[in-house]
C-alpha cells in the first residue's frame, strides 16, 4: 500500500511538474511571439529623408513609417565610419571602450566575449536572422560573401549579389577602379529584384512568410547596401531627381581658415573629391538620392510583408543608417568629420500600437541606445554596465545622466547638444576646440569657440566633454575580455580589372 501510495504521489508531482513546465513554456512563448523585431539597417543614409525635414528627398514609405513612429531627429553615431560605428551599436559599446576605430577589424579578435544585440536575442530562444549587411563588409568588394560578419550572432545568413555587383567596370569613379570609399555611379537599367538590395528585400519577405507560418519569435536584420558607393541603383529611381534642379552647396572656404588643422585635414583629406566640377557634382547628388530613393521601395516592401503576414501587431521596428554622408557640405564628400552632415543619422522606432505615433523627439540620443531599447521591450534582461539608455525611458531620470551624443573620430571627439556642438581635437584640446551654436548656425559654419561672448557658455560645455572623454573611455564589464592592437584584415578588390571604359 505504501508503495502504491508512494507512486501515486510521484505521479502526481510528475503531472503537476509538467503543467508547470507547460504553463511557463506557454507564458514564455506568449512573451517571445508579443515581442518581436524587425530592425533595418541603411549603409551612408544622412537625413535626406522627408519625413526629416528633406523637401527634396522622395521616401514616401520611410516618410510612412516616421509617422508610424517616432522619430529621433537628434540621432549620432559614435563614429563616423561604417565598422567602428556598426559594432558600436551592435555590441552598445562606445568605439574607445570596444577598441574597434578602424574598418576590417574581426569582433571576436577584438572582443572574444561580448554579447551582441542579436546573439542577446538568440540566447534568449528568437530565431535570429540576418540578411544582407549589418557588420561591416567592404562595399562593394564583398557583396556576396559573408564579410566581416559575427558567427555567434545569427542562427541564419543570407549574402545575395545582384546586377551592380556584375555591373562594376560600367560605373563611373573619380578615381579609375576606386569604388567603395570614392565619389562612383551609375545609372543601371532593370527591375529591383535584379540589384542586390532588392534581394535582400525579397530574402526578407521570404523569412517573414516563414516566421508567420511557423509562428516562431524572431529577430530579423536586414542590411541594405545602398546608398554607399557606388551610387548604383535602377533609371527609373535617377527620374525621381532631375539633375538640373539639384543644389550644389558652397565649399564655405571662409569658414574652413577658422578650423583647428585636423578639422581642416578631415575635410580635404581627399584630393580626388576637391574641386568637383558642378556637372559632376550634380550628377552624384542625384544617384545618391536615386539611391536614397530606391533603398526607400526596399524597405517599403519589407514593411508590406510585415503587415501582410499580420506580424506589424507584435513586431518593434527600427530603421537606421550608420552614419551620416557630406553632399558637398564644407566642400566635403562622404563621411569621416566630427560635423552635423557626418555624425547626424535618421532613427526610427515603431512599436506596436504606440501611443507615441508620429511623435520627433529632438533631444540628443546615441545609435548605442538601441541595444537598451529592444531588449528593455522585449523584457530580455541584458548586462546594466553597458553605457546606453532605452530611447523611451522617462527623460527626466535616466536620460538626465547624458548630456549629449558623443562620438569620436581619430584624435578628436564631439558632444552634441540640444543646442550647441563642441569638438576637442588631440588630448584635453590640445590641437584646438570648435563650438557651433544651433540656435544661428545649423550649418555649423562659424567656430565661436574664441568668441568672448561664449566664454560661459565654452567653459560649460568643455567640461561636459571632457567627462564624456573619461565615461566613454571607460570599458565596462559588458565588453569582457579585451585584445588590444587588432590588426584590420586585407581588403577585398573589386571584380572588375582594367580598362575603366566610363572613368571620366
């Protein structure tokens, strides 16, 4: 009898264990499906967006989801450059704390124990995919390949190539076969699917047909390649920007004597992009914002499959660029400043029924306060030594320890505030100091950093710096192990070899 009893009992409490475990696996599986991601990522976007002010941009499915959302038009990089930045907000670590300043620098031989943003996700049970490029690949060199991706990120990786990757010896380089980090374009014939970003798209509404079937929870990415150089995208998108109404802005060579020389050198650091002719000038505005135009449709058809599968009702949505990208600003082409055209970046972020809809926030925010953000939503816990903040908790807490967006740059470093930006270059300001006053000079084109009727206000935001420099130089234990000196791996060429029929 005893024995009797003594099954029974053990029954019992084997059934009452397993509707335990079947009770918390339904909560945690309640949980996961209300909350997932979909975060979409622009290669050298600035803010020629519409619903960011562009007049000139047309972006209605960006413009669309702004209104969605809420944008962050006070939004900065951490370093402007593709590598340096991705894995800034990708790991939440300031590039001074995860010791990667360069391109072609390897994660995990720079930082062997970090978690990610995605491998966060994918340690807690998401289906975590990526398509196209979120880590840094040379562009257009590794299209196709798996550049310098994060292995421990992804449970899945998609690395499609398109026409423009076959179509390298007919674009157009200021410099003969010089592609991903000078002026090129090409106006392409075709349809999207054709282009390597329209696949990345079709990829990704592939994966959400799936993800809908399979009702599994998950963390998209999706990486589009444009609008990086090569300014190559489809006619029909270059007819969207008549090239005899583009604006080509002055090179201010006023305001440049007014700089501290490694200001200066950042902006003329490219002989091949000084004194570009206006024709050509215009001509690279307009495929750039071809290209702004078609990474546009892209997105748009992601977000249609989104809410075709019904997925828009419990999917986070973020869209950003890496960085900002000079059109000519200060005479300047591309990016690698510590100016507004440089570090200012479009974010977004679109919750499901979000009380916040169509609100822009202006306040100064960081690109490393995504990693916060998403895994604060989703109710993932993530490591508190990390230096950002959720976007969306209440300013008048935790947003009042940041003072402003910082980002650095070389031996410089800049604090964007809601009204002022002030830029030290060498230790302690050592080679020289910038201060921009928003309120009279958006364009930042006159330094009263020596103007005695800022000295207050100087002395004030000097301070603010140089307590950024030490906070963000600080690595926290979130970054774990740390190898100083990486070494970036070789580049990757182009395809194509000479002749360069179309260099003009």
């Amino acid at each position: 009898m005893c024995s009797v009893n003594r099954l029974l009992a053990l029954a019992g409490l084997a059934i009452a264990v397993w509707l335990l475990d079947a009770c918390m696996s339904a909560n945690q599986d309640d949980t996961l499906q209300g909350r997932n991601v979909l975060l979409i990522v622009a290669d050298d976007l600035n803010c020629s967006i519409g619903s960011f002010g562009d007049s000139s941009a047309v972006t209605p499915h960006l413009d669309n989801l702004g209104e969605q959302g809420v944008r962050f038009s006070g939004a900065h990089c951490q370093y402007p450059l593709c590598g340096p930045s991705r894995t800034s907000f990708l790991t939440g670590l300031y590039p001074s704390q995860s010791g990667v300043r360069e391109n072609r620098i390897l994660l995990r031989e720079a930082l062997p124990d970090v978690v990610t943003l995605p491998q966060l996700f994918r340690m807690h049970g998401y289906d975590v995919v990526r398509v196209g490029k979120l880590f840094h690949y040379d562009n257009p060199g590794e299209i196709g390949t798996s550049g310098q991706d994060d292995n421990p990120s992804w449970d899945e990786t998609y690395n499609p190539s398109g026409r423009d990757k076959r179509e390298e010896h007919l674009i157009k380089s200021l410099v003969e076969g010089k592609f991903g980090g000078t002026l090129s374009w090409y106006r392409s014939l075709g349809e999207d699917m054709e282009y390597t970003d329209g696949m990345v798209a079709q990829i990704a509404e592939d994966k959400l047909d799936e993800f809908a079937k399979s009702g599994a929870s998950f963390f998209l990415a999706v990486g589009f390649f444009r609008p990086h150089t090569p300014f190559l995208a489809p006619a029909k998108y270059f007819d969207l920007h008549p090239a005899e109404g583009i604006v080509v802005p002055n090179r201010e060579e006023g305001a440049l004597k007014k700089l501290p020389v490694p200001a200066q050198k950042s902006l003329r650091a490219k002989a091949s992009q000084l004194n570009v002719p206006l024709d050509t000038a215009k001509q690279v505005i307009q495929a750039y914002r071809a290209s702004v135009s078609f990474v546009d449709a892209q997105v748009g058809r992601v977000l249609d499959a989104l809410q075709k599968n019904g997925l828009d009702k419990n999917t986070l949505v973020v869209f950003l660029s890496d960085h900002g990208y000079h059109l000519g600003e200060h005479g300047h082409w591309q990016k690698q400043t510590l100016f507004e055209q440089a570090t200012k970046v479009p974010l977004i972020v679109r919750r499901p029924t979000d009380p916040e809809a169509g609100m822009r926030v202006q306040r100064p925010v960081e690109l490393l306060d995504v990693y916060p953000t998403l895994a604060t939503w989703a109710g993932i816990p993530y490591d508190a030594s990390l230096p950002g903040v959720d976007l969306f908790a209440d300013a008048g807490t935790t947003m009042a320890s940041k003072t402003g967006a910082y980002t650095e740059w070389r031996n410089g470093a800049s604090l964007r505030t809601g009204q002022h930006r002030i830029t030290r270059w060498g230790d302690g300001g050592s080679l020289g100091w910038e201060l921009y006053d928003h309120s009279i000079d958006p364009e930042e084109l006159n330094n009263v950093a020596a103007d005695e009727a800022y000295m207050e206000t100087f002395d004030s935001l000097r301070c603010l710096l140089m307590q950024a420099d030490s906070a963000c130089h600080l690595v926290p234990l979130a970054a774990g192990k740390r190898i100083n000196d990486v070494k970036p791996i070789p580049r990757t060429p182009p395809l194509l070899k000479p002749p360069y029929p179309h260099t003009p």
